[in-house]
C-alpha cells in the first residue's frame, strides 16, 4: 500500500471520526430528544466545523506517516490542531447569526468525544498499517543511486517497502527471478542497465509476474517528492515538462493570485502606517526593502519588503542563522511573514505568484547555473512567496550541496504543479508559519 492511499484511508477515518464525535455529542446532549431530528439539526453547522478539523490536522502535520501515536509529536499535533479548530469554531458560532446551534456545552462535548475517538482510529490504523507487510523491493545496480535509494527506504519506513535484494551483477538474475517468481519482490528499481547487456530483455520475462519496474529518478521522485537532479538528462525535461497542457492552470492561477493579493492588500493597508513606523524608529532607513530578483524567462524584477535588518554596514550578503543585522521588530516580521505582504504588488503584477520557486538574484543564479545542471529551468514558471522547497521540512542553507536540493524541489513543483499541489502548499505553508517561523 502506497503512501497516498495510506493518507486517504487516514483522511476518511478522520472524517468518520469527526461524525461519530458528533453523534455522541448527540446522544449525551439530546437523551430525551429524537436522535434522528437532533443530527438533521446540527448536520449543517457541523460540516463547517468538519473542514475546520480536518483541514487543522493536516496543518498541524498529523498527517505524517512517520508519526508515533505515542510519541510527543503527535501529541503535540493533537493539541496545537486542538487549541486552533477549537478557537476557529467558537469564532463561526458567534459570527455565525443564522444558526440557533449553542456552541459551549456541544463544542466541549464534541471536542471531548472526538479527541477520545481521534487516538483510538489513529492507534488502530498504526497497528494494523505495521501489520500489514511491506511490499518487496529489489534494486538493479550497486552504486551511489543504489545506495541513496537504500538510505531514503530507511528513513522512510511509511512507504511501504521492504529492500529485498540489490542486483550486483548480471549474474545475479537468476536470483532476482526466484524472489519475483516467488512472491517476495513486487516492485524492482533500475539503477544501473549494465550497459552493453541483456538485462532489459531479462526484465521484460518478469513483467508476466505483475511486478512494477521504475527507474531511478521515478521512485525517488515517488519516495521523496524531489527530482534528482544529478541523475538526469535533458530528454528527462522534454520528456516531463508539457507545458501547453497546463494553460487552463496557469489562467485560474493568475485569477486567484489577482483575487488574493487585493484581499491581502486591502486588508493589511490600515497597519502599514504603523509598521512603517516602527521599522523607522527602531533603526535608520527607508520603510521598503528593494532587490533585483529573476522572474519568469529569466526576467528582471523589483520585489518589494519591508525592511528588516539595518542598512548600517550591510554587504548585502545571504542570511545566514543568528544573523546580526536583523532588528528586533525586522525578526518578528520574518517569523510571521509579514515583511512579505508587500510582495502583493509583485503578484498583482504578475511577476510573482503566491506558489512558485523562490525568485533568486541574478548575479548567484549566474554562478549557480555554471556549478549546477538544468538551473535556470526553474525559471520556466514565476517565482513565488512559498514553494515546495520551503515547506520541505528542512532549511537549506546557500550553499552549493543545498542549493541542489532546493533545485530538486523547485523541479518536483514544475512536474507536478496543480490547484491541489498549490493548496497543500498553502496549507503546509501556515503550518511552519505557526510552528516555528521562517528566515
């Protein structure tokens, strides 16, 4: 069992979980009160609420397979998920004129029921996910990619499979056929063709068996949601890259980038004055940070912050952690990411999108793309606010051995970019504003 499906099953048992804290609700509340009536009554306030929970749990990173139900991650997950659709659903009740539900007594009772009903689904699916064998892998080829595909398999153990057996040499077919033959590998990697050999054609004998061939940039894209780029070619990027199929994407896109940028501009105005004010008081210089980026095509732009470190004595160079020349005030602005807000002018613009790879300045993009291979593709969309990289779970740094891993996912995003990638984006983007920040 794949990890996407493993996620969908969590997602519909969080929603039946959510029903049956509902109904219990019910039951406790309304003993004397027809329960068929009661459900019908609050069914439609409570869907609401639902999406708030579920769309809280997936922010709070409760989907992560790798989660121990007992460990203190999720237990964390739990109660931060907990505190905030608690808080989001107390806010709909009282906003909410047109509905006669009373929110205290019920909101307690079902956040009571559902947190209970919540440990026992996850602790069931834990248990019976281990219970579940792993489905059996072989690799083709002993080397750097073999090995990267043994590290990744370990790290990630939610993948669901089981190395069985790495193909050295030729010689070793014969072996590989008994384990396919017997059951025990389902899905082979090929890291190496043996060049010059018959390996393809003794492949094509085990495909009568069932079994899932990839190569190697395919499952390591599958198990890591990146794009190796060392392990590439630029057949892969004509291969990969349709980019007359995504015009309907790019069109809705661009409207919801419009849409959003306005609401977000015309919302936080009223507070520029005030931020404005306190950049200038805490140290000297203008209110707005300026730089040139590269945008789509490999396009000059202005972007625009605020400005959150001092001008006195600054080189310009990379941020680097615990870095100096942050003020006080410019640390929260990052943590928050509120210096960003002005780059609602760069999106209305259409130089920049809400989702996209981080636009870099020209002068490191011109050396990055002498050291690294296919660098400049990532300018085949605009840059953005947020991207896959910067919600990948691990801060990358300027170096070259980093910036290679911001690549890989600045290509992932490219391949597979869609409204529902987009929105997972978003999504995780909230949840590391709200867990600890940014730089």
């Amino acid at each position: 069992m794949n990890s996407r499906l493993k996620k969908v099953i969590l997602f519909i048992g969080d929603f039946i979980t959510l029903f049956l804290a509902l109904a219990m609700m019910i039951s406790v509340r309304y003993h004397k009160t027809d329960f068929n009536d009661q459900l019908i009554y609050h069914i439609g306030p409570f869907s609401v609420i639902f999406i708030i929970w579920l769309i809280t749990i997936y922010v709070s990173g409760l989907y992560d397979l790798n989660l121990r139900v007992k460990g203190r991650r999720f237990f964390r997950g739990v109660t931060s998920a907990a505190i905030m659709a608690s808080l989001i659903s107390i806010i709909y009740f009282y906003l909410n004129i047109t509905s006669s539900v009373t929110p205290r007594t019920n909101l307690v009772l079902f956040i009571g029921f559902f947190i209970i009903i919540f440990y026992a689904w996850r602790y069931l699916h834990q248990t019976i996910s281990h219970a579940v064998p792993r489905t059996g892998l072989a690799i083709i080829g002993f080397n750097q990619k073999s090995l990267t595909i043994e590290e990744e398999l370990k790290k990630n153990p939610s993948a669901g499979y089981q190395l069985e057996m790495i193909v050295k040499s030729e010689a070793e077919f014969s072996e590989l056929k008994t384990q396919v033959e017997n059951g025990k590998v389902k899905v082979i990697v090929v890291c190496d063709d043996f060049a010059n050999s018959g390996s393809a054609n003794n492949l094509l004998s085990l495909l009568q068996n069932r079994i899932s061939v990839f190569s190697y940039p395919d499952f390591y894209e599958l198990i890591c949601g990146k794009i190796p780029v060392e392990a590439i070619s630029a057949t892969w990027f004509l291969e990969n890259l349709r980019e007359n199929q995504k015009n309907y994407f790019n069109l809705l896109k661009r409207v919801i980038d419009i849409i959003g940028a306005l609401v977000a501009l015309i919302i936080s105005l009223v507070f520029w004055p005030l931020i404005a004010l306190i950049i200038k008081l805490e140290s000297k210089g203008p209110t707005f940070f300026k730089q040139t980026r590269l945008g789509r095509r490999g396009q000059e732009f202005t972007i625009i912050k605020f400005r959150t470190m001092r001008v006195e004595n600054n080189d310009q160079a990379l941020t680097v952690d615990g870095d100096k020349r942050i003020t006080t005030f410019g640390n929260f602005l990052r943590k928050t990411r509120i210096d960003e807000i002005p780059q609602m002018i760069n999106i209305i613009k259409g130089e920049m999108s809400f989702i996209g790879p981080r636009p870099e300045r020209p002068e490191f993009a011109k050396n990055l793309e002498v050291s690294l291979p296919f660098y400049n593709t990532r300018l085949i969309v605009k840059p953005g606010l947020s991207g896959w990289d910067q919600v990948s779970g691990e801060y990358h740094s300027p170096t070259e051995q980093d910036t290679l891993k911001k690549l890989q996912n600045d290509l992932f995003y490219i391949k597979n970019r869609s409204l529902f990638l987009d929105a997972t984006i978003f999504l995780k983007t909230i949840a590391t504003i709200l867990s600890h920040g940014g730089r």
